[in-house]
C-alpha cells in the first residue's frame, strides 16, 4: 500500500485493488461488526468500555501491554543497532550470509521456536544445567512463566523487524561523514551521539515504532513464556472470546488495541514520510 | 480478529464441502484424545452408515456461537466441557438431543441432559514426579497446597473450569459434601498462599513436559494424561484420594445441516462399545453402564470409575449458572 500511493496515487489503485478488495472483505467489515458487537453486547452501550477501563485489573493489564512493548522494544534497539552497523559495514560477501541467516529465523514457524525457548529457559533446561555445571550459579535460575521468558523471547522474534530498517538506513551514511567528525577532534563517543545516531534517526524511529506495534498484539509468546502476572491484552482478549464466549467485551478489548496500534501507525506513517523527504 | 474471520471463511468453504459429500464433521480437543474418539466412534460408524466423518478442531466455544449466530454451522458434533454445554444449551446454541435415536437408559445419569451427553469423563487427580522426592511422598490435597513439605513449582490447569477451585477447597478442610455454592474468597485466599509457587498447564501435552522435566514436580492434571506418561514408562505418582470428576459432552451446534447423522453418531459413540474401546486407548472412564463388561479388569482399575469410593462429583449445573462470574473473577484473579 505504501508503495503504491508513494509511486502515483492514481495509477497505483488499480493493481491494488484484490488486496483493497480482500481486507475489506475479510478485514474491514469483520471488525466493523466486532466493534458493533462491543457496544451491544450484552445490553447495547457502553457499559463494556466502562468496565474495560475502569478496573483496577485490566489497567494493570493494559500496563502491561505497554511495558513489556517498551522493555521489548528498548532491548530490541540495544542489540539491532550494533549488529545493523556491522552487517554495514563488514564486507558484502560476509553480510550476505550473515542476512540470509536472519532472515531464515524469521521464517521459522513462531510456534515452534517460541516452544524452542520453553525448553532452553526452563529450570531445567539447557541453559540452567550449563550455568550450574560451570559453577556460576547454585540454584536454578527462573527464566519462564515471568517477564524474563516474556522479553527473551519477544526480542528474538522482533530483531528482524529492528535490524532491516536500520540496516537499509546505516548503508545509505558516507562513511566520509565520521571521518570528517574524527578530523574534526570529535571522541568516537561524540561521534556516534551527534553525528551516527541523528543520521540512523529515522531508522530507529521507523523500526523502534514496527516493534513496539508489533509487540502490543502479541499473544503466542506472552502466553507460553510468561506468567499470568505478566498477562498482555491479546491475551485477555482470547480468554473473553474463547472461554467465556463474551464477544462483546473481547471485542472492546480489540477496539482499544486496534485504537492505540493505529494511532502509534500514524505516527510511524510520519516519520517514513519525513525519511523519504530528505 | 483475524482468528474469527478465517474461521468463517474455512466455515463456508466446507460447508460447500461438507454438503456435496454429505460427510459430518466431529470436532474435538485433538491430540491423542481424538485420535482414539477417530478410531473407536468415527470409523465403526461410517462402516455401519456409510457416512465419513471429517475431523476438525480444536474445540473453540466462541468459533460454535459466531457460526450458529451467522447461521452458518459447519460443526455437527462437538466434544466439549459439561458445564460449557448446559450453559450452551440454556442460551440456545444447541441442538435438543433425540433420545429415541441415542439410548440414554443405559448412560451414567450424571451426564445426561437435553443438550448434552457425556464424552467421556476423567478426573483431576494429584500427580507427582517421584524423583524430585527423595523421602515421603504426596498422598493428598493438603499436600499439593504444602510448600513447605514438598517443595517446588506446582501446576494447575490454566482455564476457568471445574477443578482446581474444588482442590483448594478440600485441601483447606471444606468437606466434600459441603463444596457446594463454592466459597470463592476461601478458595482464592487459599490459592494465595501458593501463587507465586504456580506454573499454569494449558494444554494436556504442556502439563506432561512439566511433570516429566521436574520443571513442577507436582501438581494436579487429567488422569489420562499421568496414565499415558506411565504406559510411556516414567514414574509417575498418583494419588487417587478425593479425585474430582469433570466431563466432556457430545453436543450439536443449533442449526446443524446433518442433524440425524450427528444424533447416530452420538448413539454410536455412547454405545457401550464405543465407550469401552475409546477407555482402554485413553485411560478415561466410559459413561455407559454396560462398558465396564466388556473390559480387561486389569485395564478398568486404572480408570476414574474404579475410584468412585473417593471420588468428589463437580457440580456441572452449578458451574453451568456461574461460569461466568466465577471465570471473570478467576482472571482478573490471574492477572493480578
């Protein structure tokens, strides 16, 4: 869609007209009758969104969401940025193998890696048994059914989604720009905090903004890895619709994560327009 | 979302299917559970009536209301949770079941309604991983709730259903007798003390692996489930005191396009036979009567029928009325 409306807005419509056509179908009108649902379901108004927002459990819910979004998201940066730097600038040959390795795990069934990490984290899993056969630690570490699994696992998935962004930002900067910072006195220090970093800015922006979307409506990995203490709003949501057969406050649920992932899209949509205006 | 819109789509695909054919379509839980319920109801069937049976799943309560409310059923029979159904049943989502067609004379009244006849039934039973406990053992209720006794994570069915609740209750000195209406703040302030000392099973493979990797060496799970780890040749204790019984039921979604088919087979797989063989491949117990001859003594004393001496019966029509209460509590109860 993107493309399309940056390469011609007129000619662009027609060759994505199917794809219109089927979110409409299968996306647009389905979610228009979940919102309906939302505000007659079980007596019509607004009585879900109240509920929704007014207890204390849900808020601590919907805080959750937004944490582990953001401790995902941070992380996520930390350890794309350098890798996005060095697939830039390490030779073609390397970085095309490195890449396709990437790309491999993210075509890896999500279920089966993320069933992958359960095994590896848990107290008696692989890692515990390595870290205690090494003597680093006495007592099992709990890696599972907590925030720990929640953000180990999430930030594995995500990294593809940070470091292709980034990447496709970092290339396009002369090397010659650092160069001349470093003639002109600046500490390498300097160098990445005003000159690489405002240039990677969009990239960040862009990639930083996908993950954080990305993570609010995640449901698989939340759910296997992390602990009902730490229980998102996909979660929630699946629990309303399928347990309890309550479409109408599952589909309030929906609403205000679809609200908040597409304003957080909006202000995406910004920042690419802004990248692509330089 | 985009669950219920492909789940609509792949509806009116074989519903288009299903009516060419005219297959039924049974769906249950999947794993091992429905490959015996393929095996010992779905084949004998479609030998005696010609009819195929494509199998489907898992079962998914807010996939039956979207397709009888749209009008547009593509499941015919569902195996289901008992309380589920009768509240299913209530609020006009199923079909009556003929009982000219099934013979309920012969099944354990305790899951015979209009709506609904039992599956097959099984019980929460205390399990254990022997190896993780070097002196005495796990022996009741009261010492699944000890943590200072026996140690460790223990794991709990994830889902609001009967069960778990029960547990807290009797091993908190509630009498069997006197569970009934459930003294939620007792329960709950009695799963406290152990919260933190959870890990939540949602399914029954994922209750195994925590059983069988010490990840929680105990904790209470679906007796076929420790029967199947057993028949694999783990150790596995299991305390039989003061199991409590669930069910599943066969059921008909309202509005189904193969509605005698659905009533055959559910004749056929409450039939003493059918209960009898899907018993011996799954370690649950049959609910007609006349099964229980037809079966290997040896196989029949592992099975929850043979323990009703301390058996605690859940209470499905009290679940049926406060499902819903007692699952927004239990979530928020959760989250918290």
């Amino acid at each position: 869609m993107l493309s399309a409306t940056s390469g011609g807005r007129g000619s662009g419509l027609g060759f994505a007209m199917p794809a219109i056509l089927l979110l409409l179908a299968f996306f647009v009108i389905p979610v228009a009758f979940l919102l309906m649902r939302s505000v007659t379901e079980p007596a019509p108004g607004l009585q879900n969104y109240a509920t929704l927002l007014g207890s204390t459990t849900y808020a601590k819910i919907f805080f959750n969401t937004f944490f582990v979004a953001g401790v995902v998201t941070a992380i996520t940066v930390l350890i794309a940025f350098p890798v996005a730097w060095a697939l830039a600038i390490m030779p073609a040959r390397w970085s095309a193998v490195i890449f396709a390795v990437i790309l491999l795990s993210m075509w890896t069934n999500l279920l089966a890696r993320t069933y992958a990490w359960m095994v590896l984290l848990q107290q008696t899993g692989l890692i515990n048994r390595m870290l205690k056969a090494i003597g680093l630690i006495d007592q099992p570490l709990q890696l599972t059914n907590n925030l720990i699994g929640v953000t180990i696992g999430m930030v594995y998935i995500m990294l593809p989604f940070m470091i292709l962004p980034l990447l496709g930002v970092i290339r396009k900067i002369d090397p010659a720009i650092l160069q001349a910072a470093a003639l002109c006195g600046a500490t390498r220090a300097q160098a990445l905090r005003r000159v690489l970093l405002p240039l990677a800015g969009p990239g960040l922006a862009s990639g930083g903004l996908m993950v954080f979307v990305m993570s609010l409506g995640y449901f698989v990995t939340p759910s296997l890895l992390g602990g009902t203490a730490n229980m998102m709003l996909a979660e929630l949501i699946a629990q309303q619709v399928q347990s309890l057969v309550n479409w109408g406050m599952g589909g309030a649920a929906a609403f205000v994560l679809l609200v908040v992932t597409l304003g957080l899209y909006a202000v995406q949509l910004r920042f690419f327009d802004q990248a692509e205006a330089r | 979302m985009k669950k219920t819109m492909f789940a609509l789509a792949v509806a009116s695909a074989l519903t288009a299917h299903a009516a060419m054919a005219e297959d039924m379509v049974f769906t249950s839980w999947g794993g091992t559970t429905q490959d015996a319920q393929a095996a010992n109801w779905a084949q004998p069937f479609t030998e005696k009536t010609g009819t195929g049976v494509m199998q489907d799943g898992p079962t998914d309560y807010g996939k039956i209301k979207a397709m009888v409310e749209a009008g547009a059923v593509t499941w015919d029979v569902v195996d289901a949770e008992f309380d589920w159904a009768l509240q299913a049943g209530k609020q006009g989502l199923l079909e009556p079941l003929d009982f000219t067609v099934i013979d309920k004379a012969k099944l354990d009244p305790r899951f015979v309604s209009d709506y609904a006849v039992g599956s097959f039934y099984y019980s929460f039973v205390l399990g254990w991983n022997p190896a993780n406990f070097s002196d005495a053992q796990p022996a009741t209720l009261a010492d699944l709730f000890d943590t200072t006794k026996f140690p460790g994570k223990r794991t709990f069915y994830k889902w609001s259903a009967p069960g778990v609740i029960e547990a807290a209750l009797l091993a908190d000195g509630v009498a069997p007798d006197a569970l009934y209406p459930l003294d939620l703040d007792r329960a709950f302030a009695k799963l406290d003390t152990i919260k933190s000392d959870i890990i939540w099973w949602e399914g029954g493979a994922q209750s195994q692996q925590l059983l069988a990797s010490g990840e929680a060496p105990i904790g209470f799970f679906w007796n076929g489930r420790l029967a199947a780890l057993q028949a694999d040749g783990m150790p596995v204790g299991i305390s039989w005191d003061q199991n409590i019984t669930a069910a599943d039921a066969l059921v008909v979604p309202k509005g189904t396009a193969h509605k005698d088919a659905a009533m055959k087979f559910i004749a056929e797989a409450t039939s003493a036979e059918g209960q009898a063989a899907f018993a011996a491949a799954t370690g649950y117990a049959p609910v007609n009567l006349g099964s229980a001859d037809l079966m290997d003594p040896a196989v029949r004393a592992t099975l929850p029928d043979a323990q009703t001496a301390v058996q605690v019966n859940a209470d499905m029509a009290y679940w049926a009325e406060h499902r819903d209460e007692i699952g927004n509590r239990w979530y928020a109860w959760q989250a918290q």
